[in-house]
C-alpha cells in the first residue's frame, strides 16, 4: 500500500538522502560493532545455562525449610530504610528549595551554588554513595539511610525549588501587606501553595526509594538486598526467586498505598481549585 | 456587619468547626507519620548515640578523599595544591597526579557509555515491539493485552542490579550481562510508556487506513507511528540518560563499565583514586544529560 502511495509525494534531495543513507547504514554498523564488542554469541552459549537456573528457580520444593523469619524482617528493614531516608531527605530539602527558588533568593550566584550541590548529590547514584556510606560508617541500615537521604535531598531539593518558583507571587503579597514578617510571609503565603507538589512527590520518592533500597544491601547496606546476594552467590536460586518475589509484592504494595494516599491528602487535579 | 450579626456569629462557629477539624486532621497525620519514624528508627537502629559516632567518621572519609599519604608515616596532604597544579605526572599535588590512571578511566567510561548506547537500543526496539500488543486501544484480545502487560511489568519491577547479578552466571562476567540487564528493564519501562502513548492516539487515521484495506501491521506502521514518534523519540533519549547513570553502576556485581573499577579502589581504599573516579562519573553523566536535553529539544521542535 506504500507503493501506490508514495509516488504522489514529493521526494527530497538526492544529497539529503543520500546522507539518510549514510546515516543510517553508519549507525547500523555501530550496532553491529557493538554486539561484536560484547560477546553476543556468548548469548547463545548462555541461554541453556539461563534455562537451568530458571528451572532450578522454580522449583519451591523446600519452600518449609527456608528462613522466613530473617527474610520478612530484612524486607520490613528495607521499607523502613526508604522511609526514613525520604522523611529526613524531605525535612533538609525543604529549606534548600528556598534557597534554590529564584522569587526567594535574588542574588544569581548564590542561588547558582545552591543549585549545583543539588546537582552533585543527585548525580552520583544512591548506589554508589552507599558504598561510599559504608566505608564510612560501617555495614548496616544507617549507611543505606544515609545515601538514600544524600541522593534523594539533591532530587527533591530541586525539584522543590522549581515548584517554588513557579508559584503565585500575589499570594505573597497579601501576607506581606498585612504587615506579617518574613518567615509568616513563607509560611502563609508560599508553603500553602507547594504544599501539594511537596506530599505527592515525596510519597513518590518513598516508592522509588522502596525500590532502589532492595538493592543497597548488595553493597552491605542494610536490607534485603543483602539477603539477596548471599543466596545468589551460593547459588540457592528457589530461595532468590523467593526474594525476588517478596521483593515485587513489597513494591506493589506499597505503590497501592502511597496511590491511595495521595489521592486522600490533595484530592484529585480538580479538587483544590 | 458586629459581632452580634447572627449570620457573623454563624460564621464564625462555621469556621470554627472547620478549622478545628483541618488542625486535628494535621496533627494526626503528623503523630502517624512520626510514629512510623520512629519504629523505622527502632528497627534499623538508626538511634542518635549512633549518629554522633558516624558523623565525625563520615567527615573523615570524604576528607581522605580529596587527600593523598606521600609515606606511610606522613601526614596526609591535600591532593591539589597551587603551585603544583599543572606540574607533570610524577609531581604530586598536581592534577596530572591525580588522575594519573585516566587513560583506564576514560577507556572504562567509554565502555560504560557504549553499554547504555546498545542496551537502549536493544530495549528500545524490543519496548517498541511490545508496546502495540499492551495497547487496549490498538489490540481487540483481551489476553493479549493482559499478558504483554504482566510482562512488561515483571521486565521493569525487577532491579536491574540484582537481574545483572543473577545473568553473570550465565554469561559470564564481563559487560554482556550488565546490557542484557539494562536492556530488559528499559524493555519494561518504555514499553509501559510507549503503550500509554499509543493507547492516547487519535483512531481516526488507523480507521482510515483499515478502510484502504490495510492490515493489523499497516495500521500500526501508518495510522499510530507517525503520530508517536515525538514522544517516541524524546522518550527514548530521556530513557538512554538514566541508562547511563544505571550502567556506571552496574559494575559492582561484575557486568562491566566503569562501576567495576569503582568497586575495586573503594575494596582497596586507594582514596584518591575513589574521588577520581567519582567525579569522572558525575562529569559524564552531567554531560550526557545536557546533551540528551538539547537533542531532545530540537527533534521535539522540528518534528511536532
């Protein structure tokens, strides 16, 4: 059907597509490169070895004798790690959204400062700060709190600080007008107005946290990730499949939860006018 | 209008009431939520005895960090200093010094963006693949639907650190189990993404060409592609950034790039090799995130 269509268009240069062409065929050499750089055949030398392991996956047949009691409780450490790390993230972002908003702080090269500490936080994965975090204080849940804490004020903070200098300045006015001090002008005109944007955004960094904490015990952070990896690495794979359910349950329910939540506290789009 | 006005006094109670019931509404919701604190603080053993005896330590590794040991019996110094900076690579306190490995690094980085380059793509192609299917819009079979759908949320639910560490066994160590590992949950998040686009497209031209006489395929390729390739396209670039920041880490369980190396001088504390290291990430993914954002902008421009 393309062809007794496609004459009636116009057709475009021959040196543009010839550099189409050219493009194209280049990119798919790249590709092809690529593949060859990392080994792909050995996919295929991989896959009866993969088919292995799923099997061995699935097979729950000593589901009795595993240790339930320390999974569960790494699982409820893990949420709890996510939990704490974006209640503290929140509390310290908050004031640095101030600090970042431009109608707040006028004076450019400050606030551009304040801004490029966001972007140092946020640029480092949580995963690589808990390294860092466990060198520094020891193995255990305080290292993973600590760098969901770090990673996670640089996010919010900017994102608190865009929000902040999007809202309405005739608000701040009123305040101001009625002869309120500074910080009254802050609280009564500007956190009414973020106050939204601040609770959906921080129940949704306690999801993705709640996500991305399964996985700082893998570098000895606290959680389940821990648990994960020694039985990776002694190849018990029912019971990792096991985790890596208790791990997919966890997630969901918390999304449920947090989605129920949200809609509580601000409502849908339309009911705060 | 006095106080005795009894729609004032109506008012009042009115506002009262209301006000009363939000002031309790918010003090419960702050009890709620410092009470799941301090449980969460309870069990992870996050008390403040701790704390005071983490923090000075923290201080003290970030400052080993940015320092260098000259001997084993010397004060450590700071890594840069002035008169230093530009001396050659035996000169310590100098750049040069400093990142006297960057030959390694830069090849590593490179590996590491190369990985986000083909496992985006692979998942691109597979998410675009998958993301018809998961459209109830575009797909009459319920089962169908259901299916791709599950699938794609398992590919994107799993953490792709702990899929890199479970295919390491299978294909080796080595880069191809950190792509194979990005690449499928890049499967399950833009396939979610690209099914939501598709599901939001306007019928109208898909009805046409099903009134030419186009098949299921044709439909697709000619009624629903054309309207999402913007989003498609900046999608896609927004999904290769987060690749990037994905694949530095992906080292660490041995699937490649440069989160490897990272391991490895944090396991031997060679400090100022850790702050090297870490800035050059950072750096790259700073870069590949401008650009990302640039690229997107003008194909956005041009195409919508």
């Amino acid at each position: 059907m393309s062809g007794a269509v496609a004459h009636l268009l116009p057709r475009p240069a021959l040196g543009r597509r010839a550099l189409h062409w050219f493009l194209g065929v280049g990119a798919l050499a790249y590709l092809v490169y690529l593949l060859w750089l990392f080994d792909f055949d050995r996919i295929f030398t991989g896959l009866p070895k993969l088919w292995v392991i799923i099997r061995l996956m699935l097979d729950w047949g000593r589901f009795t004798e595993w240790d339930h009691a320390e999974l569960l409780r790494s699982m409820v450490e893990t949420v709890a790690m996510a939990y704490l790390g974006t209640l503290l993230a929140t509390l310290i972002a908050l004031p640095l959204g101030f600090l970042g908003a431009r109608n707040i702080v006028p004076n450019a090269v400050f606030r551009f400062l304040t801004r490029r500490i966001f972007d140092g936080c946020r640029g480092l994965d949580q995963f690589i700060w808990a390294l860092v975090f466990v060198r520094a204080v020891g193995l255990g849940p305080i290292a993973g709190i600590l760098a969901i804490m770090v990673a996670e004020t640089g996010v919010l903070a900017k994102l608190f600080a865009e929000a902040i200098d999007n809202i309405d300045l005739k608000q701040v006015d009123g305040i101001r007008s009625t002869g309120a001090s500074r910080v009254a002008e802050l609280r009564y005109g500007v956190l009414p107005q973020i106050l939204p944007v601040l609770i959906s955004q921080a129940l949704y960094s306690i999801e993705s946290n709640s996500r991305e904490a399964t996985i700082l015990g893998l570098v000895g952070a606290g959680g389940i990730g821990l648990r994960l990896s020694e039985r990776i690495q002694i190849n018990a794979w029912d019971q990792v499949a096991y985790v890596i359910v208790l791990i997919l349950i966890t997630v969901a329910s918390i999304d449920t939860l947090s989605r129920w939540l949200r809609l509580r506290l601000i409502g849908g789009p339309s009911q705060r006018g | 209008m006095t106080s005795a006005d009894p729609a004032w006094q109506l008012f009042e109670q009115r506002f009262g009431a209301l006000r009363r019931a939000r002031r309790t509404e918010s003090t419960l919701i702050f009890v709620i939520v410092l009470l799941v604190f301090v449980v969460s603080a309870v069990w992870t053993d996050f008390s403040p005895v701790k704390i005071a005896e983490g923090v000075p330590r923290i201080g003290e590794y970030f400052e080993k960090l940015f320092s260098i040991q000259p001997s084993q019996s010397a004060p450590s110094e700071a890594i840069l200093a002035w008169p230093h900076l530009f001396g050659g690579i035996r000169q310590p306190q100098s750049i040069a010094y400093w990142f006297y490995r960057f030959n390694v690094y830069a090849a590593l980085l490179w590996q590491t963006v190369q990985m986000a380059i083909l496992a985006s793509v692979l998942g691109y192609c597979a998410a675009f693949v998958l993301a018809f299917p998961a459209a109830r819009t575009l797909t009459g079979n319920r089962v169908v639907v259901f299916v791709s759908r599950r699938l794609l949320e398992f590919m994107r639910t799993i953490p792709q650190v702990v899929l890199a560490f479970i295919l390491v066994w299978p294909f080796g160590i080595g880069p191809l189990a950190g792509v194979l590992a990005i690449a499928i949950h890049t499967t399950g998040s833009l396939g979610k993404l690209f099914s939501e686009l598709s599901e939001n497209a306007d019928l109208r031209p898909v009805e046409g060409v099903r009134a030419a006489g186009g098949s299921w395929l044709a439909q697709m390729r000619y009624g629903v592609v054309p309207q999402m390739l913007p989003g498609f396209l900046s999608y896609g670039l927004l999904r290769f950034e987060i690749n990037v920041r994905s694949s530095t880490i992906i080292g660490f369980v041995g699937a490649g790039g440069i989160g490897q190396e990272l391991k490895r001088v944090i396991g031997f504390n060679i400090y100022e090799e850790v702050s090297a290291i870490c800035i050059l990430i950072l750096l790259i993914v700073v870069a590949i995130d401008l650009l990302s954002e640039r690229v997107r902008h003008r194909l956005i421009g041009g195409l919508v």
